[in-house]
DNA sequence: CCTGCAAACTTACGCGAGCAAGTGACCTGG
DNA sequence: CCAGGTCACTTGCTCGCGTAAGTTTGCAGG
C-alpha cells in the first residue's frame, strides 16, 4: 500500500519473489498449466502474493509468448445500430469471456482507408458477420491470423449466413402466403446498399425462387424526396402488391408514401419489415416484421468461435428456432 | 510467391536477411527513427525487400519492447442506437489512424462481469464518453494504463461532457423560450436509465436552474404497457406542458401517447426530442429535436486523444457550434 | 543400501521488436 | 600526419511471459 518512488507495474517476478517461489512457479499456479504437481501450500502462497500487489499479467507480453492473443474480432458490415444487436453482443462477450476470450467488435466498410483493426490486435480469430472480400482475406492472413469465418477455403460460409437469410425467408414466405405474386424488395439510396442489405436482398431472391416467383427486384427508395410515393405508384402500375422491406424503417416509410399515394396498407400494398425495432410496433398502423432472439443468437455465435478456436463440437443451429414472424397491421 | 512448407510469419529478422542489412536498420527505416542517419540506397532496398515478403510487424512484441500499444480505447455507457454516431466513429478513427493509432469501441455497462477489455488491449488511453466509476478507475489503473480521460485526478472531466450537455441545454432553452415553464424529463423505463441518460438528465436540470426553473424530474416510461398515457395525464393535472425527451424514440412515444389521451401536440403539451434520429422527420406529427454533426464531433474528439496522448495543442470546441435545434412540429 | 520414480520445484531459452551503445570507414581541418 | 567528427551501419541487451528441460528431495520397492 506504500506509495513507490516510481509507479511500476507489477510483474510476475515481483509476485514470484514476494511468494518465494520463482517466476516459473508463478506462471503454473496463475495459469493451472496442466502435468505440474503443485501443492496447495504453494498455489495459495502464489495467489496470496499476486492478490496482494495486484497483479497483472501484461497481454503484450503473454501474446508474444504464447502466440496467442484470445481476442475474438467481430468484424460487422456497414450497419445500422439495431437495439437488439446490443443484446447478441452482450451474450456473445459473456460466453466467450467464459472461456477466456475478449470480444472486439469493427466496423469497417468498404471505403476504410488506414490499418485494418486486425493487425493492431493480432486476434486468435476473425470473424464476419457477412462473407470477406478477397483483399480483407489476404490482408488478414497477411497478419499472421489463421483462424477466419467465413474461410474461402473451407467452404463452410453457409453456417452463420443462415442468421442472416432466415429472415427474409420469413418475409417472401409470409407475403406469398397471403396471396401476393408480384414482390419487390426496398432498400434506403442513402447510404449505399451495403453487404447486409445486399445478402438479405439475395437470400429473398434465393426463396422467392425456390417458391416459384421471379426474384424481387431491389429498389432503393430516399425519404427526403419525394421519390418513394413515385416508386409506389410504379409499383401499382407493374401489379406489385408486396414489398419486402430491408429494416422496420425502411417498412415505415414505405407505408407513409403509400398512405401519401393514396394506397391502402395492407389492402392495396403489404408491407413487412425487418428486425422488430422499437418503433415497429408503435408505428400507425403497427408493423408486421421480423423478430429474432437476439441473445440466442449471441451464444450460437460464440460457440461458433469456439469451435473454430479449440475445435469444441459444434453443429449448426437450426435458424428456423431463432427467427419469427410477427404479424401486425401492414400484412 | 513460392509456397513454403509451413505457412511462418514473416519477421523482421527475414526482411533483414533479404535485403542484406542488419534486424537494427531494418527497424530504423520502418520507423524513420529519428536521429539515424539511412542513405536512400538502403532505405529503399530495406522497404521493396519488406513489401516483397509482405512483413507485418507484430504488434504484441512491438507493444512488449515500446511500452505503447497505439491503441485508444473508447469506452461507451450504453449501445449507440443513433444512426449518426457512425459517422463519429468513422470520423474519429480516421483522424487517429493518419497519427498511427487505432481506435477501439467498448461497450460497457454496469452489470457486467468477465474481464474488462482494457486488461486484454493494453491500450494506451482510454476514453469513457460519460465519467468512469472509481471501480473501473482502480481496474484501469492496475493494467498499467497511466492515461485515462475523464481522469477524476485531474479534473479535466468538464471537457468532453459539454458534447453531452449542449444538446439538453438545447432543449431546455428550447421549451422554455416557448413559453414551457413546467417541464419533464423523458425516459424509457427499460432499459433502466444509463450513464448517457443521468449525464443528459444532469444537463437540463443544471440548465433549467440557470433560467430559474425548478429541475425537472426525471420520468421513466414503458411504451409496453399503458402507463404513458396515465403519465402524461398526471403530467397536465400537474401543470406540465413541455416534455424533454432522452432521444426520438422517447419523443415518439410521448406523442403516440398524447394523442391517445387525447391532448393535442404542440398545443397541449410540447415534445422535443433529441438526436435526429431517421425516423424523427417521418413521424407524424414530425419531431423537433436537437441535431449535432458527427464527423466535426468526431474529429474533436481524436484531436483530445491526440493532446492527451502526446501533449499535441488542444483547445475545447465550443459545443454550441457543433449541436444545433431543429424545430419541425412538436413545439 | 541402492535404484527408480514421482513431487516440487528452478534454470534457461525464446517469442519479435525497440533502442542504447558500439565500430569501422571516410573525410576534414590544423 | 593525426585528432576529431560524421556516416552507415552492427552488436547486444531489454521488454514480460510461456515452457521445455533440468535438478533436488523424499519415499517406496527390491
């Protein structure tokens, strides 16, 4: 508790020579290396001692050692701040902590200039919420990491993709199954469809297909201009009658141009949207949309890592369990 | 180009062997450390010989042998769910970027447990965009951490918080020179009020105080049930007429539930929300609120990482320029 | 009484980079 | 012709930790 001349950081050899035992002995007790026999006189004297001046062991220096950092790297698209996305984060750190690993998540979009988040971290993994461009993947091999989802190499992309195209299968699937044959899918121009607007777009094409019906065209609505009620009346005239919406915001401006065109919701014009935000259900008239259980999510997730990590057992959840369609006023 | 038989990393040692020169020159040139005196010879045979093996520099043992791991670590209270905050992170990771840092999020909240990330990053200053509690503080301290901000040691906590309160105090003058003197302020009930929610709640009482009002108090609603609409007519027997709101979505509730219980917006009862959020110009009625730029808030905010991390010249913006009302139809 | 073996440690090396302190070679001024 | 100073490097130590390979002690079995 003294205050020392200079504030050093305590290391493991101050712990090592405050219990009497040296470095080496230290460094089995704090990390329970397996095949080492240490009594528990010892270990408490160890523990006692790192306890008392606080110890810290340096990250930097232990990365360097062991080669690995145990930093996960979730690297997220361009992507609105959903509040459900809060919860999938939460539960992801929580179970990855559990085993001894940080969660860092980024945000990179494709105009990013400067050095990558990955090679600042050197993360044991990478991870995508959608699929890598070949640069970032030799950018991030480049970086001595060796562990990346989804790998181009192993042809495993499908797994965590189906998160994402779970729910806009809801969507195609709903609207056909209340009668519309003529579906658009609607996406804000500002800012540029990015890569989650761009899978959700293709998994609604991918089942729209599979259900028989040509594939919904993507159509890139603005809500300053008056562009959108112009859109829905070209929409009227080309028989649409179902409009698959990218987010609930985009679901809720689509409604109010249709109210503005003269259109009546669900009538004339469905409209479903994506992700259950908060305000889907206190919208007039109230949204039909997408719900997922975001913290769910989150641990499949993390399982995920770990079994790219450790290689524990894994088997690919069934994304039908974790997706659900809420029927409101707009369907 | 060769494949070589185990896929090694590439060190500094290597690139030296390349290009015929010592470990020492080769960081020397990477580093265009000062006070070395290269010949443009060796200097471009060192960087083409680098290029070619596509050398990365490790960043663990670079952390390990500097004592700087150039990384900020911007901790948050609570998940952003303004849409214009991506551009403050974008902005501000850019502007740390050009000075060869990088910028790492952290979204921190009371309950949780596992190890903070800062204990993983070894970061070279964190950040907290509302005061830090002293437990966080001790625990920051103890990795080793010496620069922090707000520093309750230096009292300097005053800098960036005037970027929360400009906003509130916005609202505030906003009500009143409306003629409002009885006001609330808004909050959802779950989830439980946060530091982001108490900083800004702090702002328009100390506001409200300056223009001779009594604090308003701080009410928390559910837009599950009916409990905002019982609120708000407990707020019109209690003389209330104009209604702060934390951000849009609070705003928008408030005005749903106004016109439920019947009372007329702005006449009744004035709503002012905060943030601009995209929905905030959609709704009916549309929103007043309070705006503010992110990218200027965002470069503001790297040049403080930059003064308190190097001592670079730092002068505070005034807030007001940055934070501007928008008035549209709920005042 | 000696051998063998497990328990309970310690010694010593290496991870990859930064940086202080050398070390020749060359030049310049007196 | 030599002292002194730059240039253009190299040698060697260090950061803090993980871990393989010893080393000593105690005890059981033959």
């Amino acid at each position: 508790m003294s205050e020392a001349t200079v504030r050093r950081r305590v290391t493991s050899t101050d712990v090592a020579r405050e219990a009497g035992v040296s470095r080496a002995t230290v460094t089995y007790v704090l990390n329970d290396t397996p095949g080492q026999t240490i009594p528990q006189s010892t270990r408490t004297r160890v523990l006692e001692a790192a306890a008392r001046l606080g110890y810290r062991p340096n990250s930097a220096a232990r990365t360097l050692a062991s080669g690995r950092s145990r930093i996960v790297l979730l690297v997220l698209p361009d992507w609105p701040q959903e509040f459900s996305f809060r919860h999938f984060l939460d539960e992801a750190s929580l179970a990855l902590d559990e085993s001894g690993y940080s969660l860092v998540t980024y945000t990179r979009h494709p105009g990013t200039r400067g050095r990558p988040l990955w090679e600042a971290l050197n993360p044991d993994l990478v991870i995508g919420l959608v699929p890598f461009d070949p640069d970032d993947v030799a950018s991030i091999r480049g970086c001595g990491v060796t562990r990346l989802f989804p790998d181009p190499d192993e042809s495993d992309s499908a797994d965590l993709s189906m998160a994402v195209s779970a729910g806009p299968e809801l969507q195609v699937d709903h609207l056909i199954d209340r009668g519309h044959r003529r579906l658009v899918y609607a996406t804000f121009k500002e800012p540029p469809p990015y890569s989650l607007v761009l899978a959700r777009h293709r998994a609604a094409c991918d089942r729209a297909y599979t259900r028989g019906l040509p594939p919904p065209d993507l159509e890139r609505i603005d809500h300053q201009d008056g562009s959108t009620e112009e859109a829905i009346r070209r929409w009227r005239d080309m028989g649409i009658t179902g409009v698959i919406a990218f987010n609930d915001i985009v679901a809720a401006v689509v409604v109010v141009a249709a109210a503005t065109a003269g259109l009546r919701v669900p009538d004339d014009i469905a409209v479903i949207g994506h992700d259950d935000n908060q305000t889907a259900a206190m919208f007039v008239p109230q949204l039909s949309t997408i719900r997922f259980d975001p913290s769910t999510l989150g641990r499949d997730f993390a399982n995920l890592a770990l079994h790219k990590l450790e290689g524990r057992p894994w088997q690919n959840p069934d994304a039908s369990t974790r997706v659900t369609l809420v029927r409101r006023r707009t369907t």
